[in-house]
C-alpha cells in the first residue's frame, strides 16, 4: 500500500470483532454485531494516523483492539520492533504483551473518568513505571517530575489529587501518563473533545509538540473533521465497523472520494450555508435497515445503485495514497 | 429596530448561587432583547453562564436565584409579562412554559420519561396546554411527529424512548416543544450531544420549522461555528458576562473583543490553510468561585491594560456594528 | 443594532462592581478519607449520631465499672421504683443524696409500698467499692462509677421483679447487643465481599448463579427463618455458642444486599477509564483490583455496613424478645425487654421499658451516622 516497508510501524490485518447479541428469557444468542469488521491499515512510524467516524462506528473498539485491552476475534495485528522480525501482538499471552505495553500507551476523552481520583498525580503519572519494573524512588519521582515539565505542569502539583485540577490540566496529567515510559505508540482517543474550545488547541499544540519531540506514532481518534485535518498526516474513515476510505490528508481534504466522507464534510458546521443544504433533513433515513450482502452505507447513499445492494465494496487503490470502498467512486464524482 | 417587535426583554439580570463557600456569581449584568422570529446565538464555554441564564427565562434557574434584573416577555396581543416576578413554581409561569417559551435540552433522554410511550408524552404535553380532546390530541400527535421529519410517525408513537437514536429522541423533543406553536424557543445544546451527521440534520430541522412557524429561536452552545450560519445576531458570553453582542457576520468577519478573536483564531478550521500551530488562550477558565476582579477575561487577555481592566468593570460600548464590554473600546470612545 | 444602545443604559451599570474571590479550597492535597471527613461534618445529625455512638461504645467497654450492682444478684427490693436523687434535706442544699427506702408488704392484698426514710442523708459518692468483677476479663476490680458508701441501693432505674438494678442490666446487656451487630456485620461483610466480588469478577454464568442464590434468600421471609434457624440452636449449648449462633444467623440473612453493591460497583468500576488506562499501563489484574476497585467501593462497603449494624441490633432483639435467641441467665435488651411483654408489667412498672430506649437510640444513631456517611462516601460529586 505505502511505500517504503521500513518505515511501517504497524499492520492491522483483517482486524475483527463481534458480539454476541443475545435477547430473551435464557440469554440465547441472536446474532452477532460486527463492531470491527476485517479492518486493515497501515501505520507509519512517526505519523499521526486519524480515525474519523461516528459514535458506533467502532473507531474506540479499534484503538482498544490494538491495545490489546480488548481481544480480537480474528485478524493480526503486526508490530514492526526497530531491529528484528514483527510480532504479532494478537498471539502473545497477556504475560508476554507486557513488555510491549510499555511501548504504547492510551489518552481518553473524558478527563475526569480517566484519572482514578484517590490516587495522587504522582501515583496516576507513575503507574506504567510502576506497572514494569521496580525502580528506585528517586528515579521514579525525577521521571515523574520529568513527565510533568514536559506537558508543562509544575512537578510540584505532584502530590495533589485530581479533583484540584480543571480539565485542561486533567487532560494533561493524561498525556503525562501515557508518555512517561516513552512509548513509540500513543492511542489518542477523542482526547480534545470534551474540552472547552479555547482549551482544545492548547492540548492539540501539546500533542503535536510531543509527537514530533518523541517521534512518536499516533493513531488519532476523532469525530471532528477540523480537528483531523489539522493534526493528522492520513485519515481513514470508518462506517459501521468497516473502513470506507483511507488515504493522505492532502488528498482525502481535496476530494473526499467516498459518499459518507462528502456526507461528514456536509455537517461540518458552519462550512455550508445550511439553508442551502436542506436534502439533508429530508431523506435522512428510508429505510434503517441494513443491507447485508451489499454495501453497508447503502440505506443512506445518495448515489446508490442496484449492485451497491448485492455487493459489498473493498477497500481499493483508486490513486497512489487513496483508497475507497465504493463501486462508484469515480464515475459518479465525474473523474 | 422598534419596540413594537419585541418579544423578549433581558435587563441586568445577575443570578447567583449559594454555595458551601459562599455565594457564587453565575450571571451578572446580562441584558439582551430578542426580536419576534429571529434567531439568536448565545456562545460560551462552560461556565460562562449560557445555560443558567436560558434557564431563567422560564424561571427554571433553580438551585440559582435571580438577585437583580428584569426579564419582560411582551406576548403578541397580550400585556406585557414580568417573567421575573413570576414565582418559579405557580400557575402563572407554567401556562407560559410550553405554550408561549418552550425549551429542548441537550439530553433528550432525562427530558423523556422512560415508563410512556413517545406518542403519551406529546399528547399529555398537547392535551395539558391546548386542551384538546383524545381525537384531536391523537392527530396533532401525528401531525407534529411527522412535521420534524420522523419516517412511519403512527408507528414512532407507540414506540419507548430508549427504542429510538439520539438523534430520534432529540427530533420527538423539538415535536413537543413546537406542538403547541411557541413564540420561542430556548434550544440549549440540543445537539452536542449527537453525531456530526445527525446535528446538521437537526440544525436543519430547526430551521426548516423556524421558517415555517415563524418563532424567534434563541440557540445556546459551545461551538461557534455551529450557529455561524444561522444566527442572525450571536451574544458572546464569558465567566458570567455578555462580552460582545453582534451581528452573526460582523462577529465573524469583524470580531472586536479580545477574548472572540482569540476564540475564533483557536478554532480549527476546515477551509482556511493550513497552520502549523494553532494560537492558543492561555489559560483556562477561571473556576465561577474565583472570578477575577475587574474584566473577568482579563488573566487570559494580552491586550489587557493593566490599573484598568484589572480594576474595572468594562461598560458596555457601541463599536462599529458591535457591542462590546472591553476597556479599549472604551478608552478609545473617552480619548 | 443602534436601538440597542437604550436597553443598555451606561449609567446604570457600576463599574467598580468587584467579585470579591472567595477563599480557595484548601483541598487540593486532601485525600478520599480527609474530603469525606469534611463532607460528614457538615451532616449535623450524623454527627450527633456519632457521639451517641461513642458514648455507648465507652459504656460497653467500661460496663461493669459504669453498673452500680452485679445484675444478677437479687435483692429483697422487688419491682422497685427508681430511687431518687435529692439535693435538698430540710430545706438545706447539700451534695446528691439519696434516702432509704423499705419495703413493706400488706399481707391481706400482697400490695408493696415503698417506705422512705427522710431522716438520715446517704450522700452519693463516686468511684465507690462495690461488687466484685473482671474488667475486660482480666482484671480483678470491685470499682464502680457511683453507689453509696452505707449500703443504700441506688436504683436509678428501679428494680424488675426479682429486686434486680435495672440500670446496672441495661448496662451490662449493652455490652451484648451493640456487640452482636459487630459480630454480625463482620460475617456479613466477609459473605458479601467474597459473593459479590466473585459475581461482579467473573461475570457470566457464575455471576447469573450467584444472583439466582441472592434473589432466593431475599424471597425467605425474614422472622420465619430465623425463628427456624434459632430453632436448631441445642438448648445445652453455653451462653457464648448461643451468642456466636445467633451472629451468624442474623447475617446468613443480611448478606445479600452487601454482595449485591459489590457486585454493582465492581461491574461499574471495572469499565472506568482509569480502571482500562491501568490495563494499557500492564498493571497486572490483582494489582487492578487492590489499588483501583477495592479503594473505589470501601467507602461504599463502609456506609452500608454501618446502615447493617441496626437492622443486627433489632434482630437480635427481636429474636430474644421472642425467647428464640439469647436466653437468660445472658442480658441483652431484648431478653431485658422479655420482662415487659405484657401490658399489666408496663403500667405497673414502666421502667422495665427502659432498654426500649437504648434499642431505638441506638438505631436512630447508627441511621444517622449511615446517613451522613452516604453523603459523604462519594466526595469528588
């Protein structure tokens, strides 16, 4: 897909995940819902990789996957070590995940849920130290002091309790964990949105720093199209569980080849002038049901087809750095 | 613009909380008016007293209390209301709620009660107001679920609330609100808490509804660029005061106070080029406990002329097509 | 927007309006426990509840000490009334004191009358010698808080039926019933934490078993059970085995509700970011749950174990009242309260009903004090 295979910091593989969905008296099973469905990308190292989708759409189950905080039903995640073979991260025993988990690292959206309140700073900073090795106390409150300036908050706020911070400073005490063991990977999942707007681009500027500081990889979890537009170097967009368009900011800004990527740039708000834009409310959902042998985004496309409802689109190259899953793309856009 | 097409009018209104620790502020010398069938923004970010203030225009301000000020509603054909001599809980100001002000939250879910069905709660919400018999209440039912867009709206009504999407629940909300043909309505964040896909068409919902029933909106929220397009004149508030007052693009294009400006040069953008960094507020918003003397902005603000506007309340100034509480318009109106 | 300018009327507005700060919460570097104590001081009535609860803890511990009289030793006093205390002889102010009394009974209607003695003052001394006992088991001791020096019986409380002090048992059986509760509340809390954290743990089908388990034995209706259960208990057995049986029937039956919350808090815990944050970190599983989960629900644990204690205290009550848990010769309030089952015993004698009081003080107390703890248990609100 990309070019140089050296760089590649990461290979997601058919990545899968289903639930049981289950109903009735005895719990039987009724199906299954595909969170993450057969999804595969690339990460390159240094790069800040965007997930782009819907609340549902399995963006955070994507990035937990990764993690290995949740297990995958199948698929391979590979992981590029700088000398030697990749591992693949979904065969390790949880025991033998754990020298890697010192190596990538979460950030959460919500600043208060993420950072347990009866622990000090010091102790919610220093837990992935904790979690490693043993290490000798002065050593692990330097790191600790360390981790703070970086994300520029007084070391001295270190035997505070999180209920004395404000969520921007929340938000960085976040950050300060997840860097502390210089991973190479950081999830980053929706870490400015439930920030006050004039706090959002301070946290943005800090990732940003910190990402090129450390040179480190980041997949970067996001509803907001602004927000992906401005920090991250390849966006992939993902619809019920699958990815539908993946490709380099550049060009996925220029044209966004995929039908429900133009329907995320239409409700960018304030980019239209909404009267004009009133197909919108109007066809919103015929038909909410799924199409299970076609294309997922079928029930809401507005270009659909008779083979979009028998056959389900691959993701396909359609230019170097731009990939889209729809049968259509370049006819109907006019290219 | 004449007092004749008033409809609501907002004086120095201060309402203030009593806390553990004291009395704390959350809205002080607030006054706007809003003109019958315009839309009004009001922008702010937590804490600046957006909701509170919404809120006591239907007397709804509770565990807060109105300390000062007049809110006066001039209902067509009708003697003027003093909303604020109303008591909170009586007859009087409930015949107003719903009939002449209604409000749709953020939250659809905790406004829906969960044990009737949707099609209970619009009758119920109908009957009471309108006074209607079964029949006629079962098809104005209908009549408003179809009117915002809801597909099959016989069958919607039997349904639970927990049986629809967000975005579902937020469109029965803006049903019941409008069922009963308000002169306002007071949407507060009512889509903050939906998909990008689903507030636009909620957005264009209310707007499609707006012109067609022709009722002033005032729309609270976070997110300026949501009402750039939509707003006829936006309020900007800030720590509890109207900062600037103008016209939606006059503050977009001409922004006057320092703390908007900064706002809007924080914000993403989809269109505008690309920049390395985004130019940040410094700091955060000051807790309502501590609000700072003088212009509460003025910690944050790098134009801030120190002796003055750490001293001094900014007056209310005209500025070009603005109104702005900020001591260098001010000063320069005095020299 | 220039008709604007007249709905702000500049004059009007006071721009030497300051917002004065106020004092910065000095709670920055205060721990879960410093914040809850902070929010349990501002419940006044938990607080009230508290020192009620301390007083009675003094008593159990010094019981034999603050109890003028052995309970057990009769006396020739039957049924009588509470002594009283004077502090005027002839119209002179003097310290407590306290007159005898003889019994005399009117043989044709067997009446007893109490005759009083106005003519010799017996003062009341303090820390006197009285009856002989073993302080906390282990020291021999034979001081009291109160008494005479002269052998002139103090009944505060009046005497029941065989001239026994019934302040000195009401004393003595604190000791018994406010210790049950304990007792019983550390078995159910046992129960509770190993049930519910094995359900809220691992999930599944154990957790569905182990819920079919709770929902039954809330179903068995409650005085039924240990009516049955008590029924099992030998009649031979000591005064102790029947003391430990009883705490353990009260809380075969009381750990549902505790196993319940920790079943509920350790499946909401478990999905708290910072419960998946220390996951990603690598901190192991039993790590997890001693330095998120278990911190994250004890003060939880803590209020309803407090809110146990009393329903522990009148079961135990309710059990012996009904001559199917402590048995005399032991003194508890509820085998106290025996004495006034029926209605002749109460209007005749109504101090006999004093344990009542100390049943409901130490109810509402231990309420309060719940209540107060539940406010506070979740300070970062």
């Amino acid at each position: 897909m990309f070019a140089e295979e050296k760089s590649i910091q990461l290979k997601i593989e058919h990545l899968t995940k289903s639930y049981a969905l289950k109903s009735g008296f005895f719990d039987r099973q009724k199906g299954t819902i595909k969170a993450v469905d057969d999804v595969s990308f690339t990460v390159r190292n240094g790069e800040i990789f965007g997930l782009v989708g819907e609340s549902g759409c399995g963006k955070t189950t994507t990035g937990r996957l990764i993690l290995r905080v949740l297990e995958p039903n199948g698929g391979d995640i590979m992981w590029y070590n700088n000398p030697g073979e990749p591992v693949n991260l979904c065969r390790l025993s949880n025991k033998k995940m754990r020298p890697f988990r010192q190596k990538m690292q979460m950030i959460f959206q919500d600043p208060y849920s993420s950072l347990d309140p009866r622990m000090t700073v010091m102790q919610i900073v220093g837990e992935p130290l904790r979690a490693g090795r043993k290490i000798p106390m002065r050593e692990y409150k330097a790191r600790i002091a360390d981790a703070l300036n970086f994300v520029r908050l007084h070391p001295e706020m270190m035997n505070r309790y999180p209920h004395a911070f404000s969520g921007g400073q929340r938000q960085r005490i976040g950050i300060a964990r997840a860097l502390i063991t210089k991973p190479d990977l950081v999830v980053a999942d929706e870490p400015v949105s439930a920030l006050d707007v004039s706090v959002q681009a301070q946290i943005l500027n800090l990732l940003q720093e910190l990402q090129s500081a450390l040179n480190l990889t980041m997949i970067f979890i996001a509803h907001d199209l602004s927000v992906i537009r401005h920090i991250c170097d390849t966006v992939a967009v993902m619809y019920l569980g699958r990815l539908v368009e993946v490709a380099d900011r550049t060009l996925f800004f220029q044209t966004p080849r995929h039908p429900y990527s133009e329907m995320l740039f239409d409700a960018v708000p304030g980019l239209k002038n909404r009267k004009a834009n009133e197909h919108m409310s109007k066809n919103f959902m015929n038909d909410e049901t799924l199409c299970p042998s076609g294309c997922l985004f079928f029930s809401r496309c507005r270009y659909k087809q008779a083979l979009c409802r028998e056959q389900a689109p691959t993701l396909k190259a359609v230019s170097p750095g731009h990939n889209v899953a729809c049968h259509f793309d370049l006819e109907l856009k006019g290219i | 613009m004449d007092q004749k097409n008033i409809l609501l009018k907002v004086e120095n209104l201060k309402i203030q909380f009593k806390q553990r620790h004291g009395i704390v502020t959350a809205v002080e010398d607030v006054s706007f008016q809003i003109q019958k069938g315009s839309i009004i923004g009001m922008v702010g970010e937590s804490g600046c007293g957006k909701s509170v203030t919404s809120r006591a225009l239907l007397r709804l301000e509770a565990p807060g209390y109105i300390e000062r000020g007049k809110i006066s509603y001039y209902p067509p054909n009708r003697p003027v209301v003093k909303i604020d001599q109303l008591a909170p809980r009586k007859e009087k100001i409930r015949t107003i709620r719903w009939r002449d002000i209604s409000m749709i939250f953020q939250e659809p879910m905790t406004s829906l009660g969960a044990m009737h069905s949707i099609g209970n709660q619009v009758g119920e919400a109908i009957r009471l107001h309108l006074r209607t018999d079964k029949k006629t209440t079962k098809r104005k039912v209908i009549e408003s679920l179809r009117s915002v867009g809801l597909p099959r709206p016989e069958y919607i009504a039997k349904q639970y609330p927990h049986q629809l999407s967000g975005g579902m629940r937020q469109r029965v909300m803006i049903a019941m609100a409008l069922s009963c043909n308000p002169n306002l309505l007071i949407a507060d964040e009512p889509t903050t808490a939906l998909d990008v896909t689903t507030e636009a068409q909620i957005l264009d919902l209310l707007l499609e509804r707006q012109q067609a029933l022709g009722m002033a909106v005032l729309y609270i929220t976070h997110n300026l660029a949501v009402i750039s397009k939509v707003a006829e004149k936006i309020i900007v508030m800030y720590l509890g005061r109207i900062i600037e007052e103008a016209a939606s693009d006059v503050l977009f294009y001409a922004p006057k106070h320092p703390y908007t400006r900064a706002l809007l040069r924080a914000m993403p953008k989809i269109t505008a080029p690309l920049q390395k960094k985004l130019s940040t507020i410094a700091g955060e918003v000051p807790d309502p406990i501590h609000r700072p003397f003088g212009c509460t902005f003025h910690p944050r603000c790098t134009e801030k002329i120190s002796g003055l506007c750490d001293r001094t309340v900014p007056p209310y100034v005209q500025a070009d097509d603005s109104i702005v509480a900020c001591h260098l318009f001010s000063k320069l109106k005095n020299d | 927007m220039k008709g604007y300018a007249k709905v702000i009327n500049l004059q009007n507005i006071n721009t030497k309006t300051v917002n004065r700060p106020l004092a910065p919460l000095d709670h920055y570097a205060a721990s879960q426990w410093k914040l809850m104590w902070l929010k349990f001081r501002e419940h006044k009535l938990a607080f009230v509840g508290l020192t009620v609860l301390l007083i009675f803890y003094i008593i159990v511990l010094f019981a034999p000490v603050i109890a003028p009289y052995d309970p057990w030793e009769d006396t020739p006093s039957l049924y009588a009334p509470p002594t009283r205390i004077h502090f005027f002889h002839q119209g002179k102010l003097m310290p407590p004191f306290v007159y005898q009394r003889k019994m005399r009974v009117d043989y044709q209607t067997f009446d007893r009358f109490f005759e009083v003695d106005k003519t010799v003052v017996h003062p009341v001394r303090f820390f006197t010698k009285g009856f002989e006992y073993h302080w906390l088991g282990i020291f021999k001791c034979n001081i009291h808080l109160f008494g005479t020096t002269d052998g002139v019986a103090i009944h505060l409380l009046g005497a029941d039926m065989l001239g026994r002090d019934v302040f000195s048992r009401s004393i003595w059986g604190t000791q018994i019933s406010l210790t049950v509760g304990l007792i019983g509340v550390f078995l159910t809390f046992i129960l509770g934490c190993i049930i519910g954290g094995f359900a809220g743990y691992y999930g599944g089908a154990v957790d569905s078993i182990l819920q079919r388990v709770m929902e039954f034995v809330t179903c068995i209706p409650t005085i039924p059970m240990w009516m049955a259960l008590s029924a099992t208990i030998p009649s031979e057995w000591s005064n102790v085995k029947v003391y430990f049986a009883i705490t353990i029937i009260l809380a075969l039956r009381s750990w549902t509700g505790l196993s319940r919350q920790v079943r509920s808090k350790l499946l909401q815990l478990r999905e708290e970011d910072f419960v998946v944050a220390a996951k990603v970190a690598g901190t192991s599983d039993w790590k997890i749950i001693l330095t998120h989960l278990l911190p994250g629900f004890t003060s939880y644990l803590i209020v309803s174990l407090t809110l146990e204690i009393p329903k522990m205290i009148l079961g135990e009550t309710t059990l012996s009242f009904l001559s199917l848990g402590l048995r005399p010769p032991t003194v508890s309030w509820g085998v106290l309260l025996q004495d006034a089952q029926n209605l002749a015993a109460i209007s005749a004698y109504p101090w006999l009903m004093f344990p009542a009081v100390l049943v409901v003080l130490a109810v509402l107390a231990f309420n309060f004090v719940g209540d107060g703890l539940r406010d506070a248990a979740d300070p970062y609100k």
